[in-house]
C-alpha cells in the first residue's frame, strides 16, 4: 500500500469492497461493489479493479464503474459497481479490489447537505434574516487527491451449480435510463440510454428492440412482444456504459393535443438472451409555436416518466 497524503491531517483514502449475496446459485449474477471514500466523502474518478479468485487460485479482474448505469445505482457517489458471471467451478471465490488515483483524475466531492437552509424568521413580530446560504465553492467542493495505490481484501462468496461447460445464460442488464426527446418538426423523437453489455453490464449486446405505445404498462415484460415496433435499421450497439442515441422519425402518428407517446427498449446477446424491458419513457406533444423542456425527476413509484417536451 502506498499512499501520499497531502498533509498529515488529511484522513486515509478507504477502501471497502462487498458483494450483495455471501452464497450465489448459477446462473444468478453477482453484483461487486467497492466504496471508496476519504473522511466520509466520496473519492469519484478512481481507477477500480475488482480482483476474484476461484479455488483453484484462477483469477478474473473487472473493472467497477461509478457512472450510474448497470449494476451501479448511483452516479459519482463514490461506490463503483458492476456484475460478475465470469463463474469457472463451484465452490469459494475471494474478492480483492485495487483502488488507483492519479493527479487531475481522482477528486473529493463534498456530500450534498441534508441541512434545510431558513432564510429568516419571526420574533416578536419582526422578520429577522439569517446570514446568506453559504454557496460552495468548486476549491472547497473537490480536491485533489495525488497519486496513489492500494488494495483491500473484500471477503469471499460462495457459487454452486456451474455447469462442467458452461453456455452464455447471462442475457443484457435492464436499461434504466432511457430518455426521450421530442425534435423540433414534432414528428421526430430521439431516443438515449446507456448500453448494456453481453453479460448485464460487461461486453456488448448483438440488438435492440424499442417498442412504443400510448399505454406504459404495454411496455412491460408480460406484453412487450405484442407492443408496437419501432424500425430500429441503421441502429447499432455500443459497448456496455458508453451514451447512444437513436432518432426515430413517426410515419403515421396520430397527434392530439397533450397525448402521451411510451417508449421502452431491450438488448438481446448473440445466444438470444432477452434483457428485460426499460422503463417507459414519456414523450408528451402539445400543440403551439413554442416547446418547453419539462424535467421529470425518476422515481420507482411513477413508473417510467422521465421527460416530458411540451409544446405551448
Ligand atoms: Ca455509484
Ligand atoms: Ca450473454
């Protein structure tokens, strides 16, 4: 372990790998995460390795991503994730993770505070002001870290149920960030996500399929097949995490004011495993001169509106 702190009062940067299961049946994936943090705030930017070791001392090493998309839930908060299914035996794996910063590369960013900020308040009738929010500063909101290296032991798990001759089972990660724009001429959407890989989110898919309908609930797993398609030629797949788009132009799309068009997509491998249905991404058309950008914030409970392009 090396390590160059920049002064003898700044913390260690801690590395803490874990898995989200201790046993694991084929063909179920595993998910390896590691945090990376220094005095309870995130380091982003990091190089990190996960290192897994079968029994018989034959190692894997994957790289953890901290971009919010596959395995990883959240963008930049300091814990790199992504899936394994690289399974060789049964039996006992041990994870290590092997964390590097370089200068320029790896920055500190300040939590977001959960402090409600008042802006004055009532005493005896009289409005008192508190002092101005405190604004951060983009010195005080990340810091270098300099160069530095180390590798921390992250326990182990357990597989059981590998075939002799293992087959790809292991179809794309569900696309979770699908994003819908309407284009200015009205009849022309254009689509981006982040593409899954071959094995949920490493490698590369063979295909999409995009479906939409005026009814989200179309666009789920149980009536996806039956949804209408969308001509997806010219579309190509990119390697697992990298941003594509894709334009759609409607031929025959029946327009009413304030209608809702769904749109959902899914990315098959080369052995026609099927990944599971996006979300539903909303694009809404309004009649008028002008459109205006409405920015839906994602939640689990409102499935699927992420955008919304009104026209006014
Ligand atoms: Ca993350
Ligand atoms: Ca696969």
């Amino acid at each position: 372990v090396t390590s160059r702190p920049a002064s003898v009062s700044v913390p260690p940067v801690l590395v803490k790998p874990y898995m989200n299961q201790d046993t694991n049946k084929y063909p179920n994936a595993m998910v390896i995460y590691a945090e990376i943090s220094q005095g309870f705030l995130p380091v982003i930017g990091a190089n990190v390795t996960a290192i897994v070791e079968d029994e018989k001392g034959k190692t894997e090493e994957l790289e953890l991503y901290d971009y919010g998309s596959g395995a990883d839930i959240l963008k930049y908060d300091g814990i790199y994730s992504r899936y394994f299914t690289s399974f060789t035996e049964n039996g006992r794996y041990n994870l290590k993770v092997r964390v590097q910063g370089k200068d320029k590369t790896v920055r500190l960013v300040r939590r977001h505070s959960q402090a409600l900020y008042i802006p004055g308040f009532v005493e005896n009738g009289e409005i008192k002001m508190n002092s101005p929010r405190p604004e951060a500063t983009e010195d005080e909101i990340q810091a270098n870290l300099g160069s530095f290296s180390r590798v921390a032991s992250g326990g182990s798990f357990v597989v059981s149920g590998v075939p002799s001759n293992p087959s790809d089972v292991f179809p794309p990660c569900q696309i979770t960030d699908l994003e819908v724009e309407l284009a200015a001429d009205d009849d022309e959407f254009l689509l981006s996500w982040t593409a899954p890989g071959n094995d949920y989110d490493v490698g590369q898919a063979e295909r999409y399929e995009i479906k939409m309908s005026e009814n989200p609930l179309e666009l789920r797993d149980a009536s996806f097949d039956s949804a209408t398609s969308v001509n997806t030629t010219g579309l190509t797949v990119e390697v697992a995490g990298v941003k594509q788009s894709f334009q759609y132009k409607s031929e025959n799309l029946t327009k009413e004011n304030g209608s809702s068009i769904y749109f959902a997509i899914r990315a098959i491998d080369g052995s026609n495993n099927k990944g599971k249905p996006s979300n539903a991404a909303r694009a809404v058309v309004v009649f008028s001169t002008f459109y205006m950008i409405l920015n839906g914030t994602p939640s689990v409970s409102d499935y699927g509106l992420f955008h919304g392009f009104q026209k006014f």
